[in-house]
C-alpha cells in the first residue's frame, strides 16, 4: 500500500476526447472492509487521498471518500467504525479508454464524485475525481454543464450563513 500518487500527463487537460487512462490517479490504494476507519483516516490524509477502495477477498466492493468520513463522524459512529461501514457501494466503474467527457456524465447521472478504473482482467488501474474532470474540463466547459444541468434540477439545496458545519454534513450526507 503506497500512499505516492501519480497523474498521468498534463497533455491531457481539455482536450474532448482525452481518455480516463491520461487522467486517473494512481496506483490505487486499497483496504480490506476490516479496515478500522481511523486507520482509513489517517491513509487518505497521509497520501492526500480523497477515496481509498474497499476490497473484500481482493475484489472491489465500495469506496470510502472524504464525505463518507464526514457522514460517519456526524452520526457519531466514528469509534468502532470499519471502511465497510463507511464505504460508498455499489462502485462506479469504467475502463480506461473511455472519454472524460463520458465518465463526467456517467458519474453525474449517478450522483457520485470518484469513480474505478478497471483494467481488462477485472484490476483496479487507477481513481477518477470529479475534481480531475473539472480539471480536465476547464472552468469555462464546467460552468456550462452547470448552467444546462441547473436548468433540470428541481431544487438546489442551500445554507445560510448562519449555518454550522454539521448542518453542511448534514445536508451532503442525505444527498
């Protein structure tokens, strides 16, 4: 288990039909769902992880991210929590010639912000973030989405300014 990651090349960025396998991070840090979360805490912040995968007999079965974290800590079951209890699941995944423009939307329809790269042999290759595809989007592209896609949404969720962190958790973690 390595913390050291590595994006893969800058030539990348904006360019419509640039592949997940020119964007993804890795390698891919894995637990086992046994994981106690505090040691899944410390991992990601050590290695600056937002997502670590949760694996069960070697296989892929969950992610655990920075939100999941928050939603645990917020419901006050952070003690004897495990990276099982946490994780996100089912995972979303995809291989890695696919565009980023593809996994934006993939991963947009089904509201999630990181998503698995597979290799052919079923093998984690590398993480997707919604960050990396802003990135690779440009501000200009991803205020665009954003203005079509707000046209669709029903309701925005909003906070005042008087509101609390725990009511942000909160919120994020309903979502």
């Amino acid at each position: 288990m390595t913390s050291a990651r590595r994006r893969a090349g800058g030539h990348a960025l904006g360019r419509p039909e640039a592949t997940l396998e020119e964007i993804m991070s890795r390698p891919v840090v894995s637990v086992p769902r046994a994981t106690p979360l505090a040691k899944v805490a410390a991992l990601m912040a050590k290695g600056r992880l937002s997502a670590v995968l949760v694996t069960h007999r070697g296989k892929p079965v969950g992610l655990v991210s920075e939100t999941d974290l928050l939603g645990v800590l917020h419901q006050g079951g952070g003690g004897r929590a495990t990276a099982a209890s946490a994780m996100s699941s089912p995972l979303l995944t995809a291989a890695p010639s696919v565009n980023w423009t593809a996994a934006l939307l993939s991963m947009r329809s089904h509201g999630v912000h990181h998503l698995l790269v597979m290799g052919a042999q079923g093998e984690p290759l590398g993480i997707v973030t919604a960050t990396d595809l802003r990135a690779s989007a440009g501000d200009h592209l991803m205020r665009r989405m954003d203005d079509v896609r707000s046209a669709f949404d029903a309701t925005v969720p909003e906070l005042g300014p008087e509101a609390r962190v725990s009511d942000a958790v909160e919120l994020m973690s309903n979502t």
